[in-house]
C-alpha cells in the first residue's frame, strides 16, 4: 500500500508538472498537438485528470496511514500484555487464606463504630 501510494505522488506530481511545462510553452508546444488555442473543455479534461489523481493519492495516502496505525496499535496492546506478564513475574501475589476474626460482641444494635453521644449541659 505504501508503494502505491508513492507512486500516485510521483504520478500526480509527472502530471502537473508535464501540464505547467504545456502551458508555459504552449505557442511552441500547441502546434505539436494540434492545438490552436485553448478551449474550456480540455482545461476542464485536465482538470478533472488531475482531481482524480489527486483523489487517488489521498485515498491511498489514507490506506496506508490507518494500516499503519492498526499495526501500531496492535505492537503496542502486545507490548502492554507482555509488560503486565512481566510485572505479575516480579511481583507474584502470595494467597493466604482469610484469618478467622474473633467475634466482639457489641451492643449497638446497628454494628457502628461511633461512640454513643453524650449530653453536656452547662451548670
């Protein structure tokens, strides 16, 4: 995808390049044609030559950046996989099992560890 894309640019580029030389030197270069002036309709012709090839080259230009992006984002998910594989490596997690809590028991009906309030007057 990407040698299309570079030879659309060098295309395109042939292109306007042949057409502005055309141009340029179009009283020497008509005659060879058989062109004595220049009408709407070959200017549109060219014209539309080019926004095609134009068109062409972005599309392609496109392609190759969002296959390009993919495999980035592809490199870089197996990249973060093996980093975790290497963290979990170094860090390996010990599983013990729960130890068993001693039941308190409490008064308060609704298990909080607030204090119970005071009442403080002023005499």
């Amino acid at each position: 995808m990407k040698k299309l894309h570079q030879i659309l640019q060098i295309a395109l580029l042939v292109y306007f390049g042949a057409f502005l030389i055309f141009f340029i030197a179009f009283d020497t270069l008509g005659g060879l044609f058989g062109m004595e002036e220049i009408t709407s309709d070959s200017m549109v012709t060219i014209t539309m030559i080019g926004l095609i090839l134009f068109l062409a080259a972005w599309g392609s230009s496109y392609a190759a950046y969002s296959s390009l992006s993919s495999q980035i984002k592809k490199m870089e998910n197996e990249t973060h996989a093996l980093k975790a594989k290497i963290y979990d490596f170094e860090h390996p997690v010990v599983h013990t099992k729960p130890s068993a809590r001693p039941n308190i028991p409490t008064t308060d009906p609704d298990q909080s560890n607030i204090p119970p309030r005071q009442n403080f007057t002023d005499k």
